[in-house]
C-alpha cells in the first residue's frame, strides 16, 4: 500500500505508523463526565468498507495525517493533514 503525504508525495505504506481510527479528532466539547465520554473512550466500530484512521509519517516529515481508506479493497481515498481537519 502506498499512502500520499501531502508534504512529501507518493510514499511506502512502511514510512507511515498506524495510529487507530480517527474518532480522536471527535472528542466530546464537555469535559465533564458523560454517556458521550463513556462511548468515545470505551467504544470501537470495526467496519468493514470506509474508515477513517490516524497514520503518522514517522520515516519521513512527521506529520499527522487522516487517511480514508476502504478495509475490504485497500483503496486509499484520500489523505489530509490532521491539523487541517478530519474531514469525511
């Protein structure tokens, strides 16, 4: 697999660490305890089809990216900088 780093260009899926699915982008806007914190801490789909995850480039610029990619194809839709947003 080949992840495009927005910074870098086209690269090896081995320059990139897997961080886990991008729902720590989707916090809960309370800080108190909550049903919603309970789920956002304790919960995880595990889909089968569009995902959403948080990869960082550690072999190359060290960015953060989220990259949206199918988990039955392998199919990298897109790839943004985390800082920039979620998106999807």
């Amino acid at each position: 697999m080949r992840l495009t780093c927005p910074l870098c260009g086209a690269r090896d899926r081995r320059e990139f660490t897997y961080k886990g699915a991008a729902v720590a982008l989707d916090r809960p806007a309370t800080q108190d305890w909550s049903p919603e914190w309970d789920d956002y801490l304790h919960n995880r789909a595990n889909p089968a089809g569009e995902t959403r995850d948080l990869w960082q480039h550690a072999a190359g610029c060290g960015a953060w990216l989220v990259v949206t990619r199918d988990t039955v194809t392998h199919a990298v839709r897109d790839v943004r900088l985390a800082r920039e947003g979620a998106g999807g």
